[in-house]
C-alpha cells in the first residue's frame, strides 16, 4: 500500500472518528480504510487507535504519529503545488526594472525574444538608475549594477558591466590621444551624474602593475548616457562609455578606443528578485537572462 496514502486515510480517521467517514472521504470501503490504518501499525510496531464499535480514538503513540503524518502531508502537498506551479506556462503581467542604458541596449532586445517564445505575458520594463525597492514598489525583478547590500533578495550573478573609454577622431586630432590613464588630466572627461549620485572625479583602470584611480574633470556632466555619448561624438571630449553603448561606434570609426594596454574596472552586475515571487514567468525570464548575460559570457 502506498504509505501517504495510508498516512491520509489515518489522519482523516483520527479526524473523524471512525473508518467509516474516513472511507467516504476516499471513495473506499470501511473495510479497506481500517486495512490501511493496519498497514500502519504494523510497519511503527504499536497501536495508534483505539477500536471501539462506535468512534475511533488516538493512542498515546497514536497521537504522536498523527501529529507527524499532518506535517508530513502538508510538506508534500505543498511540493506537488510548487512543481504544479513550476511546470505550469508562464503568463500574466512581469515587472522588470533595469539600469537605463543596459536596459535600452540589452534587455529590451532580450525581452523581445523572451515575449516571442511566451505568448501569454506581458512585460513592463522601467528604465532607472536609481536604486528600486522590489517589494515596496511591486517589481518582480531588477537588475543592478555595482556591489549588493545584504538583502533577502536571491541575487543570480551576471557577467560584468564593461567600460571602455572612447572619443571622436576629431577630438583626437586637435587634442591629442591619451597612451595612459595619468595623461586624461590634460583632456576634457564627459562625466556621468545622476540625483543620488554626483558626478565622476575619478575613473579607476588596472593593468599588470595592478589598479589605479585617475582624477579627471570635464566642463558637461550628465545624468544620461546617450547625452554624453553625443557630445563625445560631436568631439566634446573623452568619455568612459558602457561597452555595450558604443561598441557600433567603435566599430563604425566614429569614436576611437582609447588606453587600450588598460582596463577600466568593470562594474559587478546582477538580476536580483525575491524568493516568494517566483512564478513561472519570472522563472522563464531568470532562465533566459542567465543564459544570455550570465557569467560564463564574460
């Protein structure tokens, strides 16, 4: 006899008080109920019920035993929910939010894709760089950039967020190219700003010496990556750009790689999300965002 099924005929005995409730409540014989309910004894060793020829009642044993199998029970319902859940097909509303240029130049693109093999969600992306709480603000998943805050959010690792500095051919030509990291004290920097977070006085490269900060300065700062990557193409100056920003423009000509025998220190970058939101679309999502941004594409 399968013995959750016998654990569930002898709760819903004890439950009752008798077999013959318990019998109905399964679709069985009062007969087959009160085997099941031996079955039980005999695999613990002890009598959990107490016959009479009116009402069954618990043992001692019985009582404890009864207390377990409902625990039991409920662990297992509840497993066969989650995987019910997980198997089920993604559909509903999912709120995303995502760094402004990140989100522009990757994700979008992803979501495009995500919303093609998904027919029945619907995605709403906000676009922010500053810090969104998920819970408050009803998102169901972020991605940041930068280190984590301890939190109760699942954090899934991402491939690190690339910066390159860069500047037009014409800037270049009146200014002159930068060969090392100290030389961008002589040159216009194009800085980034945001409200909560001032603008730029140093950037951060490494090479096989190990890391230094270069203090930098510029007369536009802005809080906009599209903003400063036009001013760098109009020759407004050296910009410290997201790789994935400008890398047409790089492969276009219209803006130079600069400080090439160096690495900007890349930012770390996550998809963060909470525990007991995960429903089969956002797992659908989880899954495609760490396939295609993950850490072993690095």
């Amino acid at each position: 006899m399968d013995r959750l099924t016998s654990m569930a005929i002898f709760v819903k005995t004890a439950d009752s008080g008798s077999f013959a409730a318990a019998a109905l409540a399964f679709g069985i014989s009062s007969q087959m109920a009160g085997k099941h309910v031996s079955t039980l004894e005999e695999r613990v060793g002890a009598r959990l019920l107490n016959r009479t020829t009116r009402r069954q009642s618990l043992t001692e044993i019985g009582q404890i035993f009864y207390e377990r199998c409902k625990a039991l029970l409920a662990d297992a319902a509840a497993a066969e929910s989650v995987a019910q859940e997980l198997s089920a097909s993604p559909r509903g509303r999912l709120r995303i939010t995502a760094p402004v240029t990140f989100g522009a130049c990757c994700l979008a693109p992803l979501i495009a894709r995500y919303l093609k093999a998904h027919p029945e969600v619907r995605v709403e992306l906000t676009l922010t760089d500053r810090f969104v709480d998920l819970i408050d603000e009803g998102y169901e998943a972020a991605i940041r950039l930068g280190a984590l805050s301890d939190s109760s959010l699942i954090a899934r690792p991402l491939m690190p967020y690339r910066l390159v500095a860069c500047a037009s051919p014409g800037y270049l030509a009146e200014r002159g190219e930068p060969r090392t990291p100290r030389e961008l004290t002589a040159h216009e920097c194009l800085s980034f700003a945001y409200t909560s977070m001032p603008a730029d006085t140093a950037w951060r490269f490494a090479d096989a010496q190990g890391e230094q900060a270069v203090p930098i300065a510029g007369r536009f700062e802005a809080n906009d990556v599209k903003a400063l990557l036009a001013a760098a193409l109009n020759g407004g100056g050296v910009m410290l750009a997201p790789e994935v920003a400008v890398k047409d423009e790089l492969a276009a000509g219209r803006l130079v790689r600069l400080l090439t025998g160096y690495e900007a220190t890349a930012r770390p970058m996550h998809l963060v999300f909470p525990a007991s939101r995960v429903t089969p679309k956002l797992r659908a999502f989880i899954d495609q965002v760490v396939a295609e941004f993950g850490p072993h594409n690095a």
